[in-house]
C-alpha cells in the first residue's frame, strides 16, 4: 500500500475519532437549555463533559495539521475555499472553551446565562458547519486548473451540503443526549434517554436520505456497506436506549457516527477534493500529496506517538467514569466558587 493511501487512511481515522468524541460534546452543548432545569442540573451536564471536551478536540487540531503535512494541496485548496464557514466554527470552539473556563467565575445568574449562551451556540455552529463542510468535500465543489476554489459561500449553501448539516446537528445531539443518560443518575438521565430516542428518530431519518444521496452521487460498494451497517446501528442504539442500556445506546449512536464518516471517505477516495467544473482538476491523493520523503518521516512519528496519545486519553475516561447527579454538586459551586 502506498504511503500517500496510507496517510488518508489515517487522516479519515482522525475526523472518526474527532466526531464520535466531539459530537456528544456538541450535543450536550445544544442540549443545555433543553434537559436541564435549574442551575444544579446545567453543572451536571456541563461535568459529564468537563474533563474531556478539551482533549477531544485534538483530534481535530492533528487531523488539521497532519492534512497540511501529508496533502499540502489538499489543505491549501480546503481552507482557502473554506475559509468563512471554517473562520466561523474556530471562532465558536474559541468561544465555547472560554465559556467553560470562565462559566463559574461569578455567582450572577445573568453572568452564567451569557456563558451558557455561549456554549451552546458554540456547540450549534460546528455541529451544523462540519456537515456541510464535508457534505460539500465529497460531493465536490468548483475547482480549476490551478488547484483554486472558484466558488463562494453560497456555492457550499446547497440542499446536499444543508442536509449534510443537518443530519451532524441531529446525530450530534442524539449522542450528546445518550451521553448524559449514560454520565448521570436521577431524572436528567432519565429525560435525556427519552430525549435521545426522538431527536434520533428524526436523525435516523435525515441520515438515510443523505448517505442515500451520497451513494447515488459517488458512492462503492464498500461505502454502501459501511452506511447500511451505520443505520443499522443507530437503530440498534435507539432500541438500547428505549430498554434503558444506555451504554449499549452509547455505543450505538458511537458506532454509527464512525462508520458514516469512514463510508464518506471511502466514497470520495481515490479524490480528497472533486473537481465539479471538471474531474481533471480534480485533487487527488496523487497529485495533492506531499514528497515520498515528508510520508516517510510523518508515519514514523505516528507510529511512536500515537499511542502514546490514545493511551493517555484512554486513560483520562477511565479516570472520569462515574456517573454524575446533582448530589455532586457543591452548594459552594452554584454560588460561583469554582471547585478544584
């Protein structure tokens, strides 16, 4: 297998991990004003995700940077092109993060409900804005000879790329919402599974239309699989949770995520990038792809690294396995005292 195979391989097993670990942060963000009932109850969802919502964002940040590393012209063509719908979801993350850190600096309920703001429209716009984004990659978007994106913002706004948004948004807020019930004990974990099970019928049906859609517009055989295994799963979660297995519900809605987004790049591979204005100019992982030399060294840094980063994230789950209820909160915390 060639290193540059290889290489999108693992850049497509980044964006697996990066929306199976940050989407149930997105949905318990989003989720926010809607399972929680009082201050005690908007803690409890936000420490389901306080520990880990920072080190799941990674994933992302090394899916970035190994794409400018192994597919420079991939990167280039990607982030030029993309740059407001990009600009607005790195904003967002930014506000989302500080909203987390700063949430519980002051005890005024008008200081916390503009956080609170905060981190649920910065867990909105990326859930909706990465569909989009990649609903768009595959499907393909006006490229020309030089490699340049030639279209605007409203080019990536079409009924494929919108539908793509919102099957993220309603996937996301499905696996947000079976998280909580898997996290917490008491009524939240009880509403958030009933929650789950409706917003994830509404996703299961946005999901089949779109992966539908993708596999009439480019799809394999193998691809095909991978979505039909993916609906089958998220139907197998939604059953989980109607007989309270939240874990098994977990894993479900976690499982489908994976495998729609390896379907997706199975569908665009051998391209990283279609061309619509014509396949020549297309963005391939031939002609996008950095030296034979750069792969080289990249995959052995992989190899010595990665494990290392998935052992410590690994980790940091189990540390932080328990479930969590309102009896965990401190009377202190509420009144704006941050708790070590």
């Amino acid at each position: 297998m060639e290193l540059t195979t290889v290489w999108f391989a693992l850049i497509a097993v980044l964006w697996v991990g990066y929306f199976c670990l940050e989407g149930f942060d997105f949905g318990v963000g989003m989720l926010l004003p809607v399972l929680a009932r009082d201050e005690t109850e908007r803690r409890v969802m936000i420490n389901t995700i306080g520990p880990v919502w920072d080190g799941n964002e990674v994933w992302v940040l090394v899916a970035g940077g190994a794409t400018f590393a192994a597919f420079p012209e991939w990167y280039a063509t990607l982030f030029s092109g993309f740059y407001l719908p990009l600009l607005l979801i790195l904003v967002a993350l930014i506000v989302r993060g500080l909203a987390f850190e700063y949430r519980h600096k002051r005890g005024e309920d008008t200081w916390k409900g503009r956080w609170d703001l905060a981190i649920i429209w910065g867990s909105f716009v990326p859930a909706l804005l990465w569909g989009v984004a990649f609903a768009n990659i595959v499907a393909g978007v006006p490229i020309d000879a030089d490699k340049e994106f030639t279209g605007t913002l409203f080019t990536l706004l079409n009924p494929f790329g919108l539908l793509g948004g919102l099957v993220t948004l309603t996937l996301f807020a499905t696996h947000g919402a079976m998280f909580v019930a898997l996290k917490t004990d008491g009524d939240i974990r009880h509403r958030a599974r009933d929650l789950a099970v409706r917003i994830g019928a509404v996703a299961a049906l946005l999901a089949v239309v779109f992966l539908a859609w993708t596999q009439m517009k480019t799809g394999t055989a193998v691809s095909a699989l991978a979505f039909v295994l993916a609906a089958l799963s998220l139907v197998g979660g939604l059953l989980a949770a109607t007989r309270g297995r939240e874990g098994w519900a977990f894993v479900g809605t976690f499982v489908t995520i994976a495998l729609a987004v390896i379907g997706l790049f199975v569908a665009l591979f051998p391209d990283v990038m279609p061309s619509t204005t014509d396949p020549a100019y297309s963005l391939t992982t031939t002609n996008a792809a950095a030296t034979a030399y750069t792969l080289k060294v990249m995959t052995w840094v992989a190899v010595v690294f990665t494990p290392i980063v998935l052992g410590y994230q690994a980790w940091t789950y189990w540390v932080f396995r328990r479930r969590i209820a309102v009896h965990h909160i401190p009377t202190a915390d509420l009144a704006g005292t941050p708790t070590s």
